[in-house]
C-alpha cells in the first residue's frame, strides 16, 4: 500500500482532517523531547492548529533511549494520524507540525545545532516520569542514577533528560541565541519548578557558571496536560489504512477532550496556543493538583485493582459496579477535599466527567499500560494525598486500598499464581522483596513500605499508615481483589 507522505497528503479521502497550511514552508521553532503518543496526540495538536496562523513553530521531536517510529515518521515526511475516538465513531486527522525527527544516539550534532539555533525559543518535553533520574519521594535529581553518573562524568554525551538539557542549554550559550523556554509536559507536581531544579543541580555540578547563565535566560513554567491517549494496536494502523487509503505506521489514538493549562513565564517569544484552545495562567498548581489527583490518581487504582480484578482496560474496570464505588467514593470522600477548585470548577461535576470518559469504550486504553512505572507515579498521584489526608485527620481508607493494590499486582504474581510483566525501574527491587517475603503478605508490604524512594521518611515510618496499608495487602493476599473491595465498601 502507499505511504502516507507530503506526496499523498492531497489526494486523502474528503473526510479526512489534514494540515490547512502548507507544512514544508513550516520552520522549526521549538525542540520536543520525547516523542511518544501523548506528545504527538497532545501538544503536536495544539501546534498543528496554529501553523496556518503562525508557521514559526513547528517541532523538531526528538527520541533519546531509542529510535523507535523515528524512521516512520521521517519515511512519512513528518506526518502521521491522529484517530480520535468516541462513542459517536472515529475521526481522522492527519497531523504535519512535526517538521524533523531525531535520535540522540544518531542525530546528537544535528539536535545540538536545533538548541544553538536562534529561531528556536522554546523546549518541550514529555519523557515520562521515570525520564528525569530523579526521586519521586523528594523531587529532587537523584545523583547516584547511572546515567547522572554517565553524564556528569561525559557531559557532551548526556543521555538523560537533565543532562541532555544542560548540554543544549551550553550549546546556545555558546552561540550566543539568548533565552529560551523549557516546557515540561509530564505528569510532575509543580513540572516546571522540578525541571528547573533538576537542571540547575547538574548544571552546577558540571559548569557553576553556565548554571548562573541557565537561572538568568531561561525560564521552566508549569504545566498541566490532559488527553487519554491508548497504545496504537494492530488494529488501529489496519483502521487508519482503511479510512485513509495509505499506509501510516505510527497513528495515535486518543480521546476528544484535550486540555493543557500552561503558566505564562516564558523567556522569549512563544507560540500562541492560547488562541487554539490552550490555558494560560499566572497558577497552574491547583489545576495540576485536581488533574493528578482525581484523574491520574482514579487511573492509577482501576489500572492496579482493575488488573487483579481480570479486566484488561480502564473502559471495563471502570463500568464494574464495585470499583466504579470505590472510585466515586475516593474522590468524593479523599481526595477532593484535599483539592482547591480551580475558578468555574465543580469538582465533583469534573469527577463525574471522569468516569464518562473512563467508560469511553471506543479506547481500549489497557490497565497495565497505566500500571506502568508506579514506583514514578504514586508519590503524586496518591501518596500526597495521604499526606493531606493525615494532616487533617481524615480518613484515608480507600488511598490505603489503593496502594495495597499496587503493592499486590507488584509482587509479580496474579491471584492465580501467573506472573505479571511488571515495567517499573525498581522492578528487581520489587522482585528481590517478593523472593523475600517467601509468600508472606505482611513481610511484602513491610518490604514495600520501607522503600523510602516511593514513600519518603513520613510515610514510611507512619505507624498507621504502614498498618491500613498491610491490612489491606493481607486481604487482597488472603481473599482476592473480589471479596477484598466488596469487605472495603460494606465496611468503610
């Protein structure tokens, strides 16, 4: 079949959405690391819609572990689809505001010349959680990391995403270009703030005085993202041939609703996604905390429960009686009381919404995709609320479940004693404790909770907290995920 490319771009089938601009008199504007789904269903979108306006800004993405889809997407001239769907049916659209694709471990030159390039004014980036080295528990960079290690030891070959930073920042010192902007997009508390400490450690370990030029030309605002974006599956490429009549090997797949709220600090010119949909705002950290909370946060207990359970995807976990309870009575009775509503926002109107797009099930958006890298993801998605939690003296019983949850499907075994693939950087560690534990409930959680990288010194050494969270570990252990959450709600 023909590929889709500049070439074939026009002769797409009416209903499809392609770009309105003519995207090779696109010029690169701004640097993405981290090409993934979500940036290319996400910001790359937001972008596209602007390009017609404004053709400054299209995107140099970059891929730093692996080449994976960088040769598709350079065979494809850049374009790809996007394949929204949604009770209603599907909708194509092709996207074209990725105007080159790179691979550190091949195009490091041609990405330092990207960063030296005064045209260029802002960075951003979406390279995961665990992308950044740094501890999820403190925020801060992590200075025994391999790669930190690696970096500081050969700065010009950074290949992490702080050290990578620092050493493009030094390449536009070095050119003289002036300020620039780096946007993180991922799933932080306060991004901007720990991106920009992050970089000023390294910064500063490797050259004090670029350190000083980083803090006085460039600026890390905060962020908040919002788009449920599934893995691409076989399926999906074989829908998007169909629809498009030429083969495109990395569609995306995602939702309609998209939001990104973005703090209005930047160091130079910016695009102005404002006008395609986008939020500024001089306050991004009540939106960020009402986004990781109740979404990320709901996502993260159907994705660990909801596996145990035997669902495969968020749309079947969470139109299951019991844990859809358990979700609506954990938003409304833990987590939004520790949320300060954004202005013109109902907070249990925005919990409900949830669950409506959670049941989309149009998007096979599969629990063990969410399952990923919990050891990243839980400081801010649950255990800051707990924090919260006890503070105030509340309850915090459905949290404790949650995290039972995650303990249990990372030990690495199903209820029925079937291994679970678990991808998370501490998965020996969590291998190790299980070998451990010998079988015991109560020696894995105390093996889990004494990991202070996850749960901090507080948390960790919390007496009531380790006890609900054991408690619970024994039960999913002793009863299953079924009769577990059935005991929870008659009970809490």
């Amino acid at each position: 079949m023909t590929t889709l490319n500049l070439a074939t771009l026009a002769g797409l089938p009416a209903g499809v959405t392609r770009p309105d601009y003519d995207p090779t008199a696109v010029r690169v504007g701004i640097i993405h690391l981290g090409i993934g789904a979500f940036h290319r269903a996400h910001q790359a979108v937001f972008t596209d819609d602007l390009l017609r306006a404004d053709p400054r800004w299209g995107i140099c993405g970059v891929n730093l572990p692996s080449p994976l889809s960088i040769d598709a997407l350079n065979a494809q001239d850049g374009l790809y689809t996007v394949l929204q769907k949604s009770s209603d049916g599907v909708q194509p659209r092709v996207i074209g505001s990725l105007r080159e694709a790179l691979f550190l471990g091949t195009d490091r030159a041609r990405l330092m010349a990207r960063f030296a390039d005064p045209a260029v004014k802002v960075v951003t980036m979406t390279v995961t959680e665990k992308g950044y080295c740094h501890d999820p528990a403190t925020g801060k960079l992590n200075p025994a990391h391999p790669d930190i290690v690696h970096d500081r030891a050969q700065p010009a070959q950074a290949v992490s995403a702080p050290g990578l930073l620092v050493a493009g920042l030094a390449a536009r010192r070095a050119a003289g270009s002036g300020p620039i902007t780096v946007v993180c997009c991922d799933n932080l508390p306060h991004n901007g703030h720990l991106v920009e400490g992050m970089v000023g450690a390294f910064a500063q370990s490797v050259d004090p005085s670029l350190a000083d030029w980083i803090g006085r030309h460039v600026t890390f605002p905060c962020t908040m993202v919002d788009r449920i974006v599934p893995a691409t599956t076989p399926a999906d490429v074989a829908e998007v041939a169909r629809l498009l009549g030429v083969a495109d090997a990395v569609p995306v797949v995602a939702e309609p609703f998209r939001q990104w709220v973005i703090e209005d600090r930047f160091a130079a010119e910016r695009p102005a996604w404002e006008t395609v949909g986008a939020e500024f705002t001089n306050d991004v950290g009540m939106f960020e905390t009402m986004k990781l909370r109740l979404l990320n946060g709901s996502h993260s207990t159907l994705a660990y429960l909801g596996f145990l359970a035997g669902f495969e995807t968020i749309w079947q976990a969470s139109a299951d009686p019991e844990l859809a309870r358990l979700i609506e009575r954990q938003m409304a009775e833990e987590i939004i009381p520790t949320v300060v509503a954004p202005a013109g926002v109902d907070l249990h109107a925005y919990a409900r919404m949830l669950l409506v797009r959670f049941r989309n099930t149009a998007l096979p958006h599969r629990t063990q995709q969410i399952a990923m890298d919990g050891s990243q993801k839980l400081p801010q998605r649950l255990l800051n609320t707990v924090r919260d939690r006890l503070a105030a003296g509340g309850s915090y019983a459905h949290l404790a479940l949650a995290v039972a949850g995650w303990i249990r499907y990372a030990s690495g075994t199903d209820e029925a004693g079937k291994p679970i693939a678990v991808s998370d950087p501490m998965a020996p560690t969590f291998a190790a404790i299980a070998q451990r534990a010998g079988g015991d409930p109560a020696r894995l959680a105390a093996g889990f909770l004494d990991l202070t990288a996850v749960f901090g010194d507080d948390l960790s050494a919390h007496p009531a907290f380790r006890s609900a969270v054991t408690r619970n570990v024994e039960a999913l252990w002793r009863d299953g995920v079924r009769k577990t959450l059935a005991a929870h709600l008659a009970r809490a």
